[in-house]
C-alpha cells in the first residue's frame, strides 16, 4: 500500500506526497483560480494558517 501524507505548508497549500513524492498542491485559501489546485494566490491575498502534517499508511 502507498504511503500517503498531506503538509500542510505555512501560509500556503495542503502538499501532498505518496511515497515521499510530490503528487499535488490544494488550495487552502480558497481564493485559487484553479481550484481545488493551488496557483499561488495565497501569497497576494496575505493568507495565514500554521503548518501541519497528517502521515497516512495503510
């Protein structure tokens, strides 16, 4: 089974990685143009939420 783990980054997306690999970014500010894929607005719009990390294995 893959290992699946979501970052969230610091004033920025949810990360996710399967088998420590990049896979994608979401968007967590709501505000993205590409929604649910992040393109970067949350750096202009001044979006703030500490980071965390949720590791899933099945």
């Amino acid at each position: 089974m893959p290992k699946v783990e979501v970052r969230s980054s610091e004033n920025g997306p949810n990360i996710i990685l399967v088998n420590g690999k990049f896979s994608l970014a979401l968007c967590r500010c709501g505000h993205s143009s590409q929604k649910p894929m992040c393109d970067g607005t949350h750096a202009k719009v001044g979006f703030k939420a500490p980071k965390a990390e949720i590791v899933v294995v099945e």
